[in-house]
C-alpha cells in the first residue's frame, strides 16, 4: 500500500449551549454534545481526509486502523502537494473569570430574558436574543510525534428590536462575545441601546448618496479591515489567482503610517493557542507602514506561494483546516476622535455594520451602516439610515487621511469555505478622502 508522507488527527469534544427568547417567549434552552475526529494523510501527491464521531485517539490500533483508511482515500488524489516546514509551540489559554459551566441553565435563560425585555421599549415591536456557548475539548497529534491538548471556552449574546410606526420599521442591534468565561450579567443596557438605536432611527434623515468625506467608526472601518484586506491576504485565494494583492509583496498599497495585523495570539474572541495543523501562532502584519509584507498561511499554501507565515490555518468540529483569519485590525495612529471630526468639516459618519459584499479578486466592495450622521462643520448632526460604502480595496487604503488613537475590536463568526469559526475585528476611527456613499435621499 502507499505510504502516508505524514498524517494528523484532531479530535474535539464538547458540548454547545443555546437559547432563543423570541419577544419574551423562550424558543430553544438546551445543550448538545459532540464528539468529531478528522484524519489527514498526505499521500505521494494530495491528502486523504477521514472524518469519525466518538474515536478512542488513546489506542495505537485505533489511530493506526484511521491513518491506513485515510492513506487509500490519498492514492486517489491528484493534485500534487508539499507542506512547508513549521513552529510547534502551544501558547496558554488565559483563565476563565467565572465558568459558565457553574451556571445552570435556568439562571442563563433568566439573565438573558432581562436583556431581551430591556430592549422591549415603546415603539418597539419586536425581539430577539440569542445566547450561544461553546466548550471545545481539543486534542492533536501527528507522525511527527507533536501532540497537545487544550480546552476553549467561549461564550456570547445577541440582542435585536426592531422598531415601527405608521409602517416604518427600524432596526438596532448589540451583541458582546467572550473567551474569559459567562458574560450575560449586568447587560441590560446593551437591550437598552438596541432599542433606542431602533426608535431614532424611525425620525432619521434618508442619507444622500456621492462622493464625500467619511468617517468609519471602529465596527465599520474593522468590517472592511476583515472583508475587503483580510480576506485578499488569504494565501488559498492567492494561489487561486482570486486575491487583488497577488503578486504585490513589497509594494506600496496604502498610505504611509497604515498597519494592517492578524494576530491569532490576542486575547480577543479569534484566539487561538495553537492552529489546526499543530503550528505555533504569532501576529503577522499584513500591511507595514502602507507596503504589502505578508499573505496568511497554513503550512500547504506557504510551500505554494511563500511571502508569509504559517499558523493560519482554522477548523470547524469535525471538518479539515482551512486558511482563516483571527484577529483581524488597523493598528492605532495617533489622531483623537475630535481631530478627525474637525478634518473631515462636512462629510458624513458611519456607525457599525449591517454585512455586506466583498470580491476579493476584483478588489470591489459594498458595505452598509447600521446608520451614520451628517458632518458639519466638524460637528455630528442629523442622524440619517440606509447609507452605506463602496468602493475598490487598493484605492481605499490610499484614501485614509487620518488613523485614530482608539482603536476598539468587535466580536463575531466568519463563514468561509462551509465552515463557521470565531474571529473579531477592529480598527481606530477613520478618515476616509472622497469615498463613494451610497443612499436614498433626494
């Protein structure tokens, strides 16, 4: 039979908590358990992958059965594949402030009912919130005898309302997610704020779209810090030819002073101790002083196009490693808040984020707002909705006339490749020069 050239399990046990209060009425309240094994093996040219639930990785015969099975799906494969050599070092997971696993179920659901209900003001309509809780049991080990184990707890919620009157209907929404343990005491003013961002919105101004000064607030600038530069770095996508920075290592895509980070080692909710493929993690600057250093990597596609390091590599339960983003964000500059207003004298700012779209290997993108205020004079005005960003990547990052000193990460998941994983981004305030608004007022 063909040898394997290397092979790697990870195997995660755990369980996952949810609750779903939809308007004061509990949905859902319950917890699940999961227990998934992924086997690779590199054959002479391309991997076999195996996926099992509930396998003993303690016995030899076990693992040696899996790596056999895996190695027939190997010889099959034909695309040609070379992993690059990598750091084995596993940081520690910093301790938990209180252990959700200490509360029971009902006290959750109590908790997370008063945040629902603090949203619930009048002229609202609506509401929901969700609260979502992972316990991550992982262990790894490979053919070269690198092994680790660790656990990750993470924890979080979401709160929405959504406002009417006379047929117009609102919409504001909080959310906070942490890696240090329960986070649903003391949040009723998240539901609060939810709900007061719903109603203003229902006497906000339709924005007026053009070309105008913008200032990003720290969710949206780090939305298109995650979107539009993180995902372009990914190296899959550059090997694919589907990045607009392919071929650009060591030029100049942004103004001087601009640093871009994936930092998989901060302790905010993308941390990782360790990657998928057993690598060490480290901060990797994307972007130094306006000039393209570095892709994200995981150990094959570093041997396909090199500029960069490993560590990148990312796995929902029970599926292989992908190259993904953590920690994404601008790195602070050293203008205040009221600096920037004061610059920009009459634009437009934009607060938060509602998704959007990216393609990465067009170098295009379109992001809307949850609202924003009009700019004049250098003073916030007229709150207005429906507004939103567009504009090309490279041009963009030219764009930025001032970088803030308050730089701020928001919490949340990243969907990619069918895979579903923790990341956060940030960013400082930003001044953007002419940016493209897009809006529906006259």
């Amino acid at each position: 039979m063909t040898e394997a050239r290397y092979y790697d399990i990870r195997c995660v046990r755990g369980e996952a908590t949810l609750i779903d209060i939809d308007n004061g009425v509990v949905e859902s309240a319950g917890t699940s358990f999961f227990d998934r094994t992924v086997v690779r093996v590199l054959g002479p040219k391309g991997w076999g992958i195996l996926t099992r639930d509930h396998v003993d990785i303690d016995s030899k015969r076990q693992i040696g059965a899996l790596v056999e099975a895996a190695t027939r799906l190997a010889v099959a494969t034909h695309d040609l594949v070379d992993l690059a050599d990598a750091p084995r070092d596993l940081l520690p997971v910093p301790p938990l402030a209180e252990d959700p696993r200490e509360i029971d179920l009902e006290e959750k659901t109590r908790l997370l009912a008063g945040i629902e209900s603090a949203a619930r003001i009048p002229e609202v309509a609506n509401t929901r919130a969700r609260y979502t809780e992972g316990i991550d049991q992982v262990r790894f080990l490979d053919s070269g005898g690198n092994e680790f184990s660790y656990e990750a707890v993470r924890s979080g919620f979401s709160v929405l309302a959504i406002a009417s009157r006379n047929g117009v209907m609102q919409m504001g929404s909080e959310r906070d997610h942490i890696t240090t343990g329960f986070n649903l005491r003391d949040k009723q003013d998240l539901g609060r704020k939810a709900g007061e961002v719903a109603v203003s919105l229902l006497d906000a101004k339709l924005a007026k779209g053009g070309a105008m000064r913008a200032v990003l607030d720290p969710e949206l600038a780090g939305v298109f810090t995650h979107e539009a530069v993180g995902h372009a770095s990914e190296g899959d996508l550059v090997r694919e030819g589907a990045s607009v920075l392919a071929g650009k290592i060591g030029e100049r895509i942004g103004r001087e002073g601009l640093v871009i980070v994936d930092d998989p080692s901060l302790h905010e909710f993308g941390f990782i101790p360790v990657d998928a493929e057993g690598v060490g993690v480290r901060r990797t600057e994307i972007i130094r002083d306006g000039i393209l250093t570095s892709f994200l990597h995981n150990r094959e596609t570093l041997a396909a196009v090199g500029d960069g390091v490993p560590g990148h590599a990312r796995a929902e339960h029970g599926a292989p490693p992908i190259v993904r983003m953590s920690n994404t964000f601008i790195e602070n500059g050293d203008a205040t808040y009221d600096e920037i207003m004061a610059e920009c004298k009459d634009g437009i700012l934009l607060i938060g984020s509602r998704g959007g779209q990216v393609d990465p290997g067009r170098g295009v993108f379109q992001f809307n707002a949850e609202y924003g205020y009009l700019i004049e004079g250098g003073e916030a005005t007229d709150m207005v909705r429906d507004v939103s960003l567009s504009g090309e990547i490279l041009s963009t990052l030219h764009d930025i006339a001032l970088i803030g000193d308050d730089r701020r990460m928001s919490p949340g998941y990243c969907g990619k490749g069918g895979q579903t994983v923790p990341v956060s981004d940030g960013a400082p305030h930003l001044l953007l020069e002419g940016a493209t608004i897009g809006g529906r007022g006259e």
